[in-house]
C-alpha cells in the first residue's frame, strides 16, 4: 500500500502525525509539495523562505531514505495525478482553517471521492487546534479562552521516523531553487526545519529566562525569533509549547502560543475576517492628511515619528518586524492617520516573512479597535511608547540612519531642535502627537 503525504504549512519531518502515520503503516509513502501559482508571488520574502523551506525538507527526507516530490499547478488537479501515477490508496494532508486552505480540503475531498481515494485530515498546526476546544462556537475574547486552553492536556510529540521509503518509478520533479528568487529586504532569515529548530534550542536553552523581562524591550533581542518557522511549519508550535512549558519562566512565552491559536479559531469560524472588520472602528481620530500621503509615508518609514518609521524600516530590511513595534505602527495607521486596517495587514503581508491570515488580521484588528480587543478606543502613542520601550533610542538609531547621532530626548521629540533635523534629512511629523 502506498500514502501519499501533502505538505502544505507544515514543512517538518519532527512532530508530523501525517508523515509519521504513513510510514508506519504503508508499505512507501509519497512526501509531496504543489507549487500553487495563486500562492506565489505575492511576498518574494516569504517565497524565498518557503523554497529554502522545501530544499531543506528534501534533504531531511533523504538522509531517512527518501525525498520530497514537487510538482508546479492547481493543487488538487496536481495531487490527484500523482496519486493515480503512484498507485496511492490514502491521501494524508494536515488541515488549516484559512479561505483558501479550506477550499482546498473541500476540492480534494471531492476528488478523492470521485477516485474512491480515502482522505485524511490531521489537526497539526497548532497547540490546541480550531474546535479543540469544549464550547461549539469560537471565543471572542482572549482571557476565557486562555483558561480553556490551558486546561487541555498535551497531546503528545510524534518522534521523525526512522524511514521514508518512496517509489522509485515515480518522476520527482524538479527540486525548488531558492536563488530564483530575490527577496524584498536584505537582512531576512534563513528558511527550514534545521534552521528552525537550531534557533528553538538556542531560545529555550538561553534566551527563555529573560524573555518576560526583556520581550517589549526594542533596543534588545528578547524574542523567540520563531515566528517564520511556526509559520511555515517548520517547527511544530505543539513541541514549542511543550517543550517551554517545562519551564517556570515559561508562562508569558506560552501564551503568546496561546494568541497564535485564538486568532485561528476566530478564523476557522468566519474565514472572512482576513478581510472583513469584525465590528465597526469608534474613536478615530481626524488626521488631516489625504490617505494616500499617509499611507506612502508610513509604507516607506518617513512619517517624523521615529519609533514609527524605525519599525516600518526594520520590516523594510528584515521582512520581520518586533511584536511592539508592529502593535505601535498599526496602531498609528488606523487610529491616528484614519487608514482603513486592511491596508495596513495588505503591505505587512506582502513583507512579512511570518504573515499569515489569523495572527497577521487578528492582530491588525485588535490595533484598530475593529477585532477582539475590548478596549475599542485603544490608541498606543508612540512618543509615550517610545519612552517606555525605547528609553536610550538605541532601536530607533539602529533603523533610523538620520537619528543615529541625534541625543536621546530629540528622538521622542524629534523637532525639539528643528535646525539640527533639518541638516539631518529627517522628516517633520506627519501629524502631531502629544508627547
């Protein structure tokens, strides 16, 4: 009997249920990738990841004796080719709860029944996946769902297998090629399951102790870094939950896992939220500005305020962007410049090596007072944000050239002076700001 294995968002070979399941019980398993054009091109940053991603697969696959199979089209039309060619009698796939991965499942599921094929869908990309938990409809708020969540007992690591074995009369096809493709920003990481879980060691073995202390602080590298690999799959963010929760230090860290899957729930109810507000802005400002003005500056980072344009810049340059400094420019966006969100979640994704529809709208949405958040009125300030998490300016002077050699009270004020930022090349604040 031959399984064939889709891999979608789940670029690993540890702690893959599909993948560990299919070996176990077939005589050669199929470990397959689509290249969707509908899916490609819309971030080279995150296209860049994925085909180191897919290269890093196809390696992990051969040193357990087998090797990754690609092919390039429609999804589904792809998959069932490959499994009339192989022979296949199971399909395995692991389930996601986007627009387009649902259409996916429903497409393959379709034809898997026409063929008389057997589909499985495994729940693996994320701690407790949408419908884990004991309540029919999704949380809207995050305190009563992170009670539930926590109270769910693990459901255990499934080891890599010791063997992939894969037909040898079967084309694989022609192996991804990541210098195909050049990246938006010059500083992005390095994709794959190897890089992943070399960056997971490193964070829980040393990192983890200060993360509840140091994770606002912008000027030092306190976070994970691990958002790209959860992403993608590339490690599993069951083995990171369990993995930290070993540790006492490890509670604030846990519940941003905890985020990661109530913004997945939301979603796997109502699909739309990607793009639709799930309620109504209130208490937005008058920005004075024309929206396309607004909008050009904050994309580009010259908006005068520089703990703004530092976070902008930083995404400019990393694909990457720390989590306050996004909650701060997004934040701007939509409550101070009176952006609509979706314009502000449309460039993050098209940059954002770790964007993905849940956490990337669920998190512009709560910013904007249009998602979960209860305080709708909410309205971070970033000179008063900049003060508190950027105290020395160190963050604003690593991405913000013109300031690097201004002194630290003009970059919470920045025209303090207006004569020296004018030689700097810094621009003045789009709109004012109480300081």
């Amino acid at each position: 009997m031959r399984i064939l294995v889709l891999f979608t968002r789940d670029l690993r070979v540890h702690d893959h249920a599909a993948l560990d399941e299919a070996c176990r019980t077939a005589s050669e398993v199929v470990p397959l990738f689509v290249l969707d054009p509908a899916l490609l091109g819309a971030s080279a940053n995150r296209d860049r990841f994925l085909l180191e991603s897919l290269v890093d697969l196809d390696r992990s696959l051969e040193r357990l004796g087998g090797r990754l199979f690609v092919r390039r089209g429609a999804v589904v039309d792809e998959v069932m080719e490959v499994a009339v060619q192989a022979g296949c009698s199971r399909i395995f796939v692991t389930g996601d709860a986007s627009a387009y991965a649902r259409r996916r499942e429903r497409l393959l599921a379709a034809a898997c029944a026409r063929a008389r094929l057997e589909l499985r869908v495994f729940p693996e990309n994320a701690v407790v996946e949408p419908g884990g938990l004991p309540r029919a409809t999704a949380y809207r708020v995050f305190t009563p769902y992170l009670r539930a969540w926590g109270d769910r007992p693990p459901r255990g690591l499934v080891p890599a297998p010791r063997r992939v074995s894969v037909p040898g009369d079967l084309e694989p096809g022609r192996r991804p090629d990541p210098s195909t493709v050049a990246p938006h920003a010059v500083d992005v990481p390095r994709g794959g399951e190897r890089v992943g879980r070399r960056r997971l060691h490193a964070f829980l073995g040393r990192e983890l102790q200060g993360y509840a202390e140091g994770r606002d602080d912008l000027a030092v590298e306190a976070t994970s870094r691990l958002s790209p690999y959860l992403r993608f799959g590339c490690v599993s963010a069951n083995e990171v939950a369990m993995r930290a929760n070993g540790a006492a230090v490890a509670e604030p860290f846990v519940r941003q896992l905890a985020w990661r899957d109530f913004f997945l729930q939301l979603l796997a109810e109502d699909p739309a939220l990607a793009w639709r507000s799930l309620r109504d802005p209130v208490g937005i400002a008058e920005a004075g500005v024309p929206a396309e003005r607004a909008l050009a500056a904050w994309r580009d980072g010259r908006t005068g305020l520089p703990l703004v344009d530092a976070g902008m810049r930083q995404l400019l340059r990393e694909g990457w962007m720390h989590n306050r400094a996004r909650l701060v420019v997004a934040s701007f966006l939509t409550r101070r410049l009176g952006v609509p969100w979706q314009r502000g979640e449309r460039h993050f994704s098209r940059l954002l090596i770790d964007a993905d529809p849940a956490n990337n709208a669920g998190n512009w949405q709560w910013a904007a007072g249009t998602g979960t958040d209860p305080r709708r009125t909410r309205t971070l300030n970033p000179v008063r944000q900049a003060r508190r998490y950027d105290p020395s300016g160190a963050y604003v002077r690593r991405y913000v050239q013109e300031l690097r050699d201004v002194q630290a009270p003009l970059i919470f004020t920045p025209w303090t002076d207006p004569s020296l930022m004018r030689r700097s090349g810094y621009p003045e604040p789009i709109v004012p700001v109480a300081t």
